[in-house]
C-alpha cells in the first residue's frame, strides 16, 4: 500500500498534522543552522552566495534583495491553471519534501507552509503550461507567492530557491490524478465485464469461474482478438496503474531541492527531476490508450450483432445504433492524439546549456487527465450500448453488472445517463 500517497490524499481537505512532519522540525532547525553558518564563515554555494541558473558563477551583493529578485523574474503568467484538488495536493508534497530534508529550509520558513498546507483553503493558482520539468520553477514561483500571501515570512538565505525548487509540483499534479486512476480502474473492468456479458464472449480457460453464467455462447468462430484480450487489457491497465503508484510513493520519500544541504556542506546535484514517475506515466498513456481501442473496438462488435443482436442494435428496419461505431472511433482518435507526448521524445537546452534534460512531468500528468476524460466519455458510450443490447435480447445480467440501465428515447439522452451511471468522476 502506498502510505504516503494515502496519508497526503487524506489531507486534501486539512486535518492534524502528521507524526512525520512535526518529527522533522529537529533535522530542519540544524540542517539551517548549518547552512548559515556555511553562509557567515564565508563559505559558497549555488543559488546561496550566487546567482541561479547561468548566473550561477555571480557572487551576490545583497543576499536578502536576492530573494525578492528570484521570485520577481520567474513570476510569469500561464493559461492552464492547477484546480484546487492539483494544487492542494502540490501543497502537501511541498511540505512532505520539506519534511525529508536536506533544503535548509528555515524553521520558520517550514511552519508556515504547513500551515498552508493543512488549511484547506489554501490552493493557489498555479500555471501548469510554463515548464518542460526541469525544475518546474515558474509554477513554483506562483506556489510561493501564495504561500507569502497567506503567511507572513522573511526569506534568508537559499529562502526563495528552497520555495521554488524541487520536483513538488511534478508529483504534485501527479498524486491528484490518483483518485481518478483508481476509480477509472473499477469503473473500466465493470464496463468490460458488462460488454463481454451482453455480447455472449466465448469463454477460455482464464475466464473460467471469472465470468457470470449465460456469458458462453455455444456457436463456430472466434471472437475478434480484442474481445479475447479482455483480461490482457485489464492486466496491463492494473499493472500500470500499481506501477504508478510504486514510483510515485518511492518519489515522495527523496528529498529534492538544489542544492541539498548535507553534512554541513552544498551538494549540486538534479533531485528535482522524477524522471521514473514521468516513465511511469508514460506507461499509464499507452495503458489508457489500450483501453480505448478495446472500447472502440467492443461498440463495433456489439453494433454489428455480437452474440445474435439485431445488426445496429435496430428494432425492424430503423437505422438504430448505425452511427454510434463513428462516434467511439472519433474519440479513440482523439485520445491517442493527447496520449503521443512521451518524456524524452523532444527535449534540448536552456539557461546556456545549463538546462539539458527535461522529463515534461507535469504536462504528462496534466494531459493524462484530459485523456481520462476522453476514456470516460467513451465507456459512457460503451455502457449505452450494453444498456441497449440488453433491451434487444442480451442477458439481463450485463446491465446488473453496469448498475442500471441507460435508457432513453434519444442517443443523447442515453448517453447523459450513462455518464453518472459510471460512477466516475474525473
């Protein structure tokens, strides 16, 4: 089980602090002791005693001014915003990694956005389309100001570049997409089953005890092999689905920042980077986009009479279902055009070659969630075909699978019912 992804998910609408947080408030005290005794024994670091990014061989005049300049120059505007479940859970990872150490971060400084964290209230506005994921600063930025809008704090040194930096906002985008992963999981293997049920799949021997009686059809021929991939296609969805939710976890327990503080000393390194969650979430696009061709391909067999239905699902000679196969295609093209972006499929450098390896981690994760929706619109589709099987003859037992029936006297009402009968909100 995913202990942290529980425990952060738990807080999206506040609660007490956890055990773990207030644990951290020793290791945070010396960790920031020790980085400003480095800064008054005259000692260097990046983004300490330096400027950031190319800058970042440009001793600093004025350490406190600094801090107000970083925030200024990376405040630039988007036009995606975060919702309030994605930037709550963007809150809840800034201070979880805050918790692990290693920022330097001040006391005072880690108070105050627990704070913000736990107030459940607090969800800034963040801009999701400014950042390739190499660092994700410009969203940061506007996380920050929330933060100096609804707590009063004095940044020191490294105050600003700990507020900004890290892979925060990456998993956070990514731990709010949880709930309805997990839920579009369930809802998906019951629209399968239903689907399989109402067109009468032939059973092989991995379906045996798994599916409801009244399923076998006793008749020459195969299935289409999508139908017969059934379970392959739930496999790999649940597989990519754990696989997420592995790597997610494992991301939040490594501190990230740049630099860390460790030992008394400045350590530049790239924890703010999750290029694994960004693979894993490139597994959830081909694994979504999977059960997308698997719908549009079950409606089609459903429609061209599965199982001895009605060619259309059509009573006499009416045109019945005749379009409803197009409709699945032209959302299954849809989905597979928001699901083509893969981590490190375009990239380059920025920042004068500083800048030279992105993950697009938050604009996977962000995009994912659109390419749900899509998902979710065609297993509406999907339920309505079952729903209207069933009315021509199916077994009965596929709209008990569904929950109910979509029924209407137009396919745009039936499909409008369908939607809640999925039980999925995206």
């Amino acid at each position: 089980m995913a202990e942290t992804v529980q425990m952060l998910l738990a807080l999206i609408d506040g609660g007490p602090e956890p055990e773990t947080w207030q644990a951290a408030r020793s290791v945070v005290k010396g960790e920031h002791e020790a980085l400003v005794a480095l800064v008054q024994g005259g000692g260097d670091g990046y983004g300490v005693t330096t400027g950031v990014g190319h800058r970042d061989r440009d001793r600093l005049v004025d350490i406190a001014a600094f801090q107000g300049d970083l925030l200024a120059s990376h405040l630039l505007p988007g036009l995606v915003w975060a919702d309030r479940l994605q930037s709550r859970c963007i809150s809840l990872v800034k201070v979880h990694q805050l918790s692990r150490g290693g920022t330097g971060c001040s006391p005072e400084a880690f108070d105050a956005v627990v704070a913000a964290a736990l107030d459940p209230d607090f969800a800034p506005p963040v801009p999701l389309d400014v950042t390739y994921s190499s660092g994700d600063v410009i969203c940061g930025t506007w996380w920050a100001k929330g933060l100096l809008q609804h707590e009063h704090l004095d940044l020191g040194p490294k105050g600003a570049l700990s507020l900004i930096n890290g892979s925060f906002v990456h998993l956070g985008v990514a731990l709010a997409l949880v709930p309805a992963l997990r839920s579009g999981v369930a809802t998906t293997e019951r629209v399968v089953r239903a689907a399989l049920v109402a067109g009468r799949a032939k059973q092989s021997a991995r379906y045996l005890g798994g599916m409801p009686e009244g399923a076998m059809a006793d008749r020459l021929g195969q299935d289409p092999v999508a139908i017969r991939a059934a379970e392959d296609v739930l496999d790999t969805l649940r597989h990519a689905q754990d696989q997420f939710e592995a790597v997610l976890e494992e991301e939040l327990s490594r501190q990230s920042d740049n630099p860390l503080v460790a030992e008394g000393r400045l350590v530049e390194q790239a924890s703010f980077l999750a290029p694994r969650l960004a693979l894993a979430t490139s597994a959830l696009f081909d694994a979504w986009s999977l059960v997308g061709a698997w719908v549009d391909r079950a409606v089609t067999w459903l429609c061209y009479g599965a199982g001895g239905l009605a060619p259309d699902l059509a009573d006499d000679e009416r045109l019945g279902f005749i379009q409803v196969p197009k409709l699945v295609a032209a959302h299954v093209h849809r989905l597979r055009g928001l699901l083509s972006p893969r981590p490190f499929s375009a990239g380059g450098a920025t920042s004068h070659d500083i800048e030279d390896l992105w993950t697009h981690g938050v604009m996977m994760s962000s995009v994912l969630r659109s390419g749900l929706g899509v998902v979710h619109e065609m297993l509406a589709v999907l339920a309505v075909v079952v729903s209207r099987a069933v009315e021509i003859g199916a077994p009965a037992e596929a709209s008990e699978i569904l929950g109910g029936s979509a029924g209407g006297t137009t396919l745009v009402e039936r499909i409008e019912r369908a939607r809640p009968l999925l039980g999925w909100s995206v």
